[in-house]
C-alpha cells in the first residue's frame, strides 16, 4: 500500500507548483492526495512576530524558495487562497486525486499553536472548502504534523474522518482514523540537513518498497525550485498508490 501526500502551503505553490505536479504525476500515472491551505499568506505583522527571530534551518530552506520581488509581494500584499482559487482545487480533483484541507492560518498554526482557537481554524478551513466543492472535507494534514486532543476533539466535532499524523506503521483509529507518515522528511528538509540528491532519490525508492508506504512532499518546493528532484523520485516508484480517503473504514 503506497501513499503519496502533497501538502500546498503558499500562492506560488498553488498557483504555480500544483500544475507542475499534476503534469508530473500524470506523465508517470501517480495518484496523491493534496492538502490545500484553505486561508492566507501571513501578512508583514504576523512575520515579523513569529518568523524574524531564530530561524531554524528550515525556515531559512523555505524562505530560499522565492525570489525577492516574490517576497517582498508575499510580505505586503499577502492574498488569499483556498476559495479564491476553486479552479485550482477542482482541477486537481477531476485530475483523480484527493483534495482536503492543510491550513487556515499556516504560520499561526506552526509557530503559535498553543495559543490558537484549533476548532475555529478547522471549521474556517471546512467552510472555505465547501464554498469549492459544495460538499465538506474527509481529512486533514496539520501544518508543521503539529496537533493534540485538542484537534482531535474539534474534528469529531465537525465531521471530519481521519487526520495524518507524524509517525507509525500503519492507519489506526483513535476518535478519527491517524493516517502516518512512515517518512516525515521532504527533500527539501533532507537538502537542508546536507543530503545529496542521489541519497534523497535513492531513500524514497526503499521507502516506497514497504508494504505500507507513506510519504509527502511540498508543492511549494518540490513543485517549483525542486521538480527535477521530485521527478527522480516518482519515476522510480512502482504499483499503483492509493488516496487517503480510499483506506480508511467507518
């Protein structure tokens, strides 16, 4: 059983590096499930707060991904996502994938989350996503695979049916089915932490040979800057992979 997830953080990765992976995955026949920031870029204020002061690598890795007129564009003119791009979520969709939520405040989410309203953050994320699809979402992707009972209890509340954890070997239910991650590293993290490409492409293909297999990528980096990179790993894997929504049971 393959799973491969795509989670779609920011504009240039809606706009710009989902298209590129929907070429992709189609030239070599790969089914995904993607995870849609459902709200808005963080604005000037929210970056200054949360994201100016003791950068971790990553976050250097993440801010590497744009130009500077980009920057400068995601800093002062931060634009909405979600339900103002149904073209884009639609699309991926009558492509055969799976479309659910990731985010409705991303940066809030993975920088101040003991402070935030989680249930507000679902249901604003669920709303968005039904503007789209006129029906509500299935699962859920947390932003930075950060998430507590807290989350647990407001998605029972609000209907949705699995959420996708950091860890484990295999799908188990608790409150809603924990759909893991069996490697929670993305090429870009790996890049970052010194790995070569041959090394990156050469640990996706054992992963993927397992007969449970899960492992995600971000449309944001490996859909733009790193779409070589992703191409060398998918073309490698072998069998049909499967949506989250197709493994889980009532």
């Amino acid at each position: 059983m393959k799973l491969i997830r795509v989670d779609v953080d920011g504009y240039y990765g809606l706009v710009e590096g989902v298209p590129n992976v929907l070429k992709l995955f189609s030239k070599y026949g790969i089914k995904a499930t993607f995870f849609f920031n459902m709200g808005r870029e963080a604005g000037l204020w929210q970056l200054l707060r949360y994201r100016s002061r003791n950068l971790s690598n990553l976050d250097k890795s993440v801010v590497s991904r744009y130009s500077l007129w980009q920057k400068l564009n995601r800093v002062f003119f931060p634009r909405w996502l979600g339900a103002k791009h149904c073209d884009i979520l639609l699309a991926t969709e009558h492509a055969g994938h799976e479309v659910e939520p990731h985010a409705w405040n991303h940066l809030l989410w993975t920088k101040n989350f003991n402070n935030i309203d989680v249930y507000d953050q679902l249901k604003c994320m669920k709303e968005s996503f039904m503007q789209c699809f006129n029906k509500p979402p299935v699962g859920f992707a947390p932003p930075g695979k950060i998430f507590d009972d807290r989350v647990l209890d407001a998605l029972v509340r609000l209907g949705y049916k699995y959420v996708c954890t950091n860890k484990g070997k295999k799908p188990t239910k608790q409150k809603v089915w924990r759909i893991p991650l069996t490697f929670s590293y993305t090429p870009e993290e790996l890049l970052s932490m010194g790995w070569s490409k041959e090394k990156i492409i050469s640990k996706f293909y054992s992963e993927m040979k397992k007969p449970f297999a899960s492992v995600y990528f971000h449309a944001d980096a490996e859909g733009r800057i790193l779409l070589d990179l992703l191409e060398g790993i998918i073309k490698k894997i072998k069998g049909e992979t499967l949506l989250y929504k197709d493994i889980i049971k009532e």
